[in-house]
C-alpha cells in the first residue's frame, strides 16, 4: 500500500501545530478504540514531484502499533511512528524521525494523555496529559522530573498521578 503525506507548515504557525497534533492525537485514539489485543500496521510513504522527477520515490517508513498494556490500569496504547532511516537519499537531505503515542482506558477508551517526538534539525519531544482546562490536555516536557515520572506510568500501564 503507497501512502503520500505532504506535511507543509510555515514556521510561524504554532497554533496551528498544536491543532495538527491534537487532530492525529484524536485520530489515533480512534484507531486504537477499535483495535484488538495486539496489532501493527506497516506503509510506506512514497513522493512524486519535481525532485523525483514525476516518478514514485519511496522516503519513509510509517508503522501504526496498538496494544494493551499489563499495568494495574490495563491502559491500550497506540504508537505511530514515522522514520527515514531505511533511505539513504532521505537522510542525506532531510533526516526525520516522528513518533506519536497516545495511552486510553481500555474499558471505555478514554483518552489519558499522549507523547509526541519529532527530530529533524532540531528535536521536540513533549507529554500532553488530559485536564479540565480550557484546551482539554497541559504539557509536560518529558524531560522534567514530573513529566519523565508521568511517561513511566503511562508506559508501565499506569494513571499518571501528575497534576498539571
């Protein structure tokens, strides 16, 4: 299965980056809601342009994982993950790395909170946990000890006990 994504975003756009990733957070958590056990999906992303000159270009590799978790919570998580490490010519240009996590109950699949990690020329990795707030969800960064404690619970398969 060929799979094109164009992601084109203007630096000055950050409202509209948080929108990007709170659409795929909740598509994501979609998927997962209707997943079974354990189940992983594989594509790869192919371009065709003027760089290709009008031919198919393979430049990724995207895998869709879901799983539940064996914590105390029995939480399911989901990871999609994005990377151009297999494609020699992608990573000479432009190198990149995405993930996306996110952790649901997996009695009525309710959203806890989610990761996401991009790495291309610089890096940016952040913890999202749902809340009353306006928005629905607080940052964390992962590398504080509240958020690097948040992300082990939610990878052990555990609420987080964070208060944001």
């Amino acid at each position: 299965m060929s799979v094109t994504w164009i992601r084109i975003m203007a630096s000055n756009q950050r409202s509209s980056r948080r929108r990007y990733w709170l659409v795929l957070g909740l598509l994501v958590h979609q998927v997962a809601s209707f997943a079974g056990e354990a189940e992983r999906l594989d594509y790869q992303v192919t371009y065709r342009g003027v760089f290709s000159l009008g031919q198919d270009l393979t430049i990724a590799d995207v895998g869709l994982t879901t799983r539940r978790l064996a914590g105390e919570d029995r939480l399911r998580e989901t990871r999609l993950e994005a990377t151009s490490a297999g494609y020699p010519g992608v990573e000479a240009l432009y190198p990149f790395r995405y993930r996306f996590r996110s952790w649901a109950t997996a009695t009525d699949a309710r959203l806890l909170g989610f990761e996401t990690y991009e790495k291309t020329h610089k890096q940016r990795h952040r913890l999202y946990l749902r809340d009353d707030s306006a928005l629905g969800v607080s940052r964390l960064d992962p590398q504080d000890p509240a958020g690097r404690k948040s992300l082990a619970q939610l990878a052990a398969g555990k609420r987080p006990d964070a208060k944001v």
